[in-house]
C-alpha cells in the first residue's frame, strides 16, 4: 500500500499499473463527542485540524463540512501568496503564512506547485510612486522582501505590458515582492486534509452544521444534518457563510459579504512569468502552468450570498486586462466563476474568542485569505487548544471595534474594497 | 446587468448605484452615555442576511437615498421606496 508520496513510489506505482494507491483520506462517520470540531472545511478549517494534532497533540478532532473538501473560496481563489501589507502586524501575519508556505510542500509530503515568481504592482503616476516608496519602506522595515522598480525594470519582468506612451495607465514604476507567487489552490486544501487525516483527524464532508449546543453558557458543540456533535471547543471557519453561522450562536460580527469573481482563458504559450496588479485598474492577472491567463480584480459592489458574479464587474476586469496587455485582446475566455467572501471593514481578518465562551473565530479573510491558510490554521489551534490568543493573533481580535484600535489596510495597502 | 427601481427615477442600470447600509439602525444616544461596545455595534456589527434584506442605497445619478428590499441569493428586487425620516 502506497501511503507516503515520493519520486520512487511514483515509478513503483508507474511500474504496477497504478494499483497500490490508497485514498488520500477517510470517509468517516461522525462521532458522537470530539476533543475539538472545526466548522468549514475550506483551507483554514483544514488547515486548523492539521496544527491542532501536529502542534498541540490534539488528536480526537474533526471537521465539519456541508459540502466537499475546498469547495469554497480555497477552491475558487486565484491562489496568489503575498505579504505587501503596510502594518506590522499585517506583515508578522502574512510573512509568517508566506515562511510557513515556503516548507508547506516537504511538511505536507504534498505537492502545493508553490512557485515563488514575484508580484509586479505597477505604479502610473508620480503621487502612486510615492506611494509606492511607502509601501516598500513600510515593508522593509517591517522585515520583508520589496523592492522599488523603475519602468524600465518593470517592463523587464513582464516584457508584454502596455508600452504606448500614450496610454491611459502607462508604466511608472512598481512595487516588487519576490518571494511571492502562487500555489495550487486544491492542492493545499487536499494536502492539508491528507495530513490531518494521517495524524487521526476525521474530515466528514456532506455534513452542515444546522445550529450549536450551548449549555451553561457556554458552546458544547454543535447540531448538524448528520446529528448531534458534541465538543470540547469549537472553530469557526466558514468564511461567506460566518455571519449565518454567528446568527446561529446570537450574536453579530462586523462582516459583509460580497461575491469576488475570477475569469480563465484558453491555455497559450508561457508569456507571463510573474503576478501583475495595475494600481490604475484594480485587475490581477497571471498565467496557470496549464497556460491559462488567470484574471481576477475588485469585488461586485452589491452585497451578495450569490455564488455567481454580476457582469459589470466582468467588464471592469477585463477592460483592465486589455488596458494592461493590449496583447491579450486575441485571447477566448474560457470559465468565470464567483466565490463568497467576508469583508470586514478594516479588511483585516477576525481571529479570536466569539460573544459566545468556547466558540473561537478564523473569519474575514476578505478576498486576501488563500495566501494566509498556513498562518490562519496555525493560530486558531493555539487558540482552541490554549484558550488564550498567540502573539501574531492578538491584534485581530473583535474587541478591535470597540477600543478603535483599527489595522486598518484598506487604507493602509489600499486593499480594493 | 441587473436593473435596480430607483424611486425617483424608475429602473436604472445597477452600475448607477451604491449600496450605504442594512436598513434600521439607529443612532444610540445620548452619545455621552454609550458604551464603547454599543458605538462599535452602531458603527460596525451588521445581519448581514442570507437571503432577504433591507438596505439603503444611494442612487448616484439623482444623487437620493432610499430603501431597497432583496434577496442576497437570488438577487431579486423586492421593492424600494423613498426614506420617510427612518432608515
Ligand atoms: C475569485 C476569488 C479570488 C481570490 N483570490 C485570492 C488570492 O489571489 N489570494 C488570496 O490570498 N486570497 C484570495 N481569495 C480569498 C481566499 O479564497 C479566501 O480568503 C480563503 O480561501 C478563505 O478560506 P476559508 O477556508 O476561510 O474559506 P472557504 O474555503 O470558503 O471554506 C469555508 C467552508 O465552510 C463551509 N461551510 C459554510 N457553511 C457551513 C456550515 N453551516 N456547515 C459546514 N460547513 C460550512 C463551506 O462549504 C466552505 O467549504 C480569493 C477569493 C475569490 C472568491
Ligand atoms: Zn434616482
């Protein structure tokens, strides 16, 4: 039986006509009383599991999802890894997940195609370049890789960008992250379970948790489609759906949700080997390895649970896109979908104790919350395993809302929403 | 594109909106009295509903606020009227 992956089992296995797999997780029955019970079974969720039994020896886990295995924003997420925030807190958050993404691969024995291929964030006028020189500064400072381009540099590294003079974004300058890039989406939710599944986590997919167990005041676990669980401790990771969920437990977060959408083309010749962001346009874009022009931009402006995305916003991204690489012009889209994200105001995610005793929060990830999974799993299991928050975490705490003290990367970062 | 009915100008492309708030919420006072914790749920905690809704929109072009009632799942208009006082 093959368990552990590796160069020589895939030539064994190449060799006995693939015979000896083993799936790459259970399909348990849920139990009736767990240690620990993680709602969401997206990134984080998966993610969280995994450093509760790795970490802390937590073993008598499961998660909960209502659908399948990184069917949510993790499965539909334009995968691009980063850490060009402008606070410090921001930065120790997200480095902390990039240095965590760096060893994800050989820790997970899975292979997460994380390529480090740099983000280019074009600046297009001389105010956008002081801004830019901020956002380095800040960021060096901080302790993280960034480096500030002219145009000529930047043309290097993506040779196809817009050069007319004339243009209505023309190329002044950018922003350049390095050590960022992108990874398979699937194949972090996938190698996450698989190790969570190793060290004795029960993942139960088909499964929506319908309302919790409170008793004393306290959450005891939680009532699901497939029955009563009952818990130790309890997380919350649901990222669209956390204020139904919250709604549930009685109370409220500070969460809107909005559809973000994402387009594909036809696969081309390799023509893009980094991530390029337009400050001008808002539109993302780089090329899959299956060589695809993967687009994404800002979110649909009307509050939505709609798994879908509005046409306008289409229109938006891709008028960018055309703006960006005049080139691109001949390209035949191929799919367009939409995932459901939680915005929160400061677009800073809420990592924390909840209104409601042993009910912990990973929640508000916004549209950035693919490149933190590594950083957002490891700190909810300190938290549900220690009860109290790990130094990283401690700033992301709802109680931000009522003290004022804000980490505020809308304006910050300029996070587009 | 999705047409929203603006009560003053009848239905208009969704682009020419802006979404300003969930409906029904309501200063607390008298502001030396309120908490912290009421001023962050004032400010910042929403329902933020799956499913119907009634929110405030600004309606750019005619530069009117009003109330707008519809589906977050289906994106189904279920009505809106202008502001009379209350949100
Ligand atoms: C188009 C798009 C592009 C994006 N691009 C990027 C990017 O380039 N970089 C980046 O860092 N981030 C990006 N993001 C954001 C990122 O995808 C998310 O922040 C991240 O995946 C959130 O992970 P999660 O595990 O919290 O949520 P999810 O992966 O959404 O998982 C939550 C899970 O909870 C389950 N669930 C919900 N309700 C229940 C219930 N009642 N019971 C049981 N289970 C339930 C859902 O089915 C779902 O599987 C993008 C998002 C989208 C939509
Ligand atoms: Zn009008």
């Amino acid at each position: 039986m093959t368990r552990r992956y590796s160069a020589w089992t895939l030539a064994k296995e190449g060799l006995r006509g693939q015979t000896g797999w083993q799936p790459a997780w259970r399909t348990p029955e849920p139990k009736p009383t767990y240690d620990a019970v993680i709602i969401g079974g997206g990134g984080h969720g998966l993610a969280t599991a995994y450093y509760l039994a790795k970490n802390h020896g937590i073993r008598n886990v499961a998660v909960i999802e209502k659908a399948w295995l990184g069917g949510g924003n993790t499965g539909r997420n334009t995968t691009t890894i980063r850490s060009n925030y402008f606070y410090p807190e921001s930065v120790a958050l997200y480095d902390f997940a990039l240095t965590l993404y760096e060893g994800l691969g050989r820790e997970l024995n899975y292979n997460i195609m994380f390529s480090q291929r740099g983000v280019l964030t074009v600046a297009h006028s001389e105010g956008e370049m002081e801004i830019a020189a901020r956002t380095v500064n800040a960021m060096q400072i901080n302790g993280t890789d960034a480096e500030l381009l002219t145009p000529a540099q930047a043309l290097d590294k993506a040779p196809l960008l817009n050069r007319d003079p004339r243009a209505r974004y023309p190329v002044f300058g950018a922003v350049w992250q390095g050590r960022a890039g992108v990874a398979r989406h699937d194949a972090v939710a996938w190698g996450y379970a698989r190790a969570a599944d190793g060290l004795g986590v029960d993942i139960i997919q088909d499964c929506e948790v319908t309302d919790f167990l409170v008793e004393n005041g306290r959450c005891a676990g939680v009532e699901t489609t497939r029955g009563t669980i009952r818990a130790g401790t309890v997380g919350l990771a649901v990222a669209g759906h956390s204020s139904v969920l919250a709604a549930k437990a009685g109370f409220r977060l500070p969460i809107q949700s909005y559809s973000l959408q994402a387009m594909v083309s036809e696969p081309v010749k390799p023509c893009l080997d980094t991530v390029v962001l337009y400050m001008g346009t808002g539109t993302y874009l780089f090329q899959s390895d299956k060589g695809e022009i993967v687009v994404g931009g800002g979110l649909d402006r009307v509050p939505s649970y709609a798994q879908r995305g509005n046409p306008p916003m289409q229109r938006t991204v891709l008028s960018g896109m055309l703006e960006m690489f005049p080139s691109f012009g001949q390209l035949r889209m191929l799919r367009q979908w939409a995932g459901n994200v939680d915005v929160v105001p400061d677009s800073s995610p809420l990592i924390g104790p909840s209104p409601l005793p042993g009910l912990y929060l990973n929640c508000g990830w916004g549209t950035g919350g693919f490149k933190s999974i590594p950083a957002g799993g490891w700190l909810l299991a300190h938290l549900m395993a220690t009860g109290a928050h790990h130094a990283i975490s401690r700033p992301f705490d709802l109680d931000r809302f009522a003290t004022g003290r804000l980490v505020d990367e809308a304006a910050g970062s300029g996070i587009a929403h | 594109m999705q047409l929203f009915p603006c009560p003053f100008c009848g239905p208009r492309d969704e682009t020419e909106f802006q979404f300003a708030t969930e409906a029904g919420k309501a200063l607390p006072e008298p502001a030396g009295d309120v908490s912290a914790d009421r001023w962050a749920a004032y400010l910042y905690l929403k329902d933020n509903p799956k499913g119907v809704t009634r929110e405030v929109w600004l309606h750019s072009t005619c530069g009117e606020f009003f109330l707008m009632e519809r589906d977050t799942v289906t994106h189904a208009v279920i009505g809106s009227r202008a502001m009379g006082g209350e949100a």
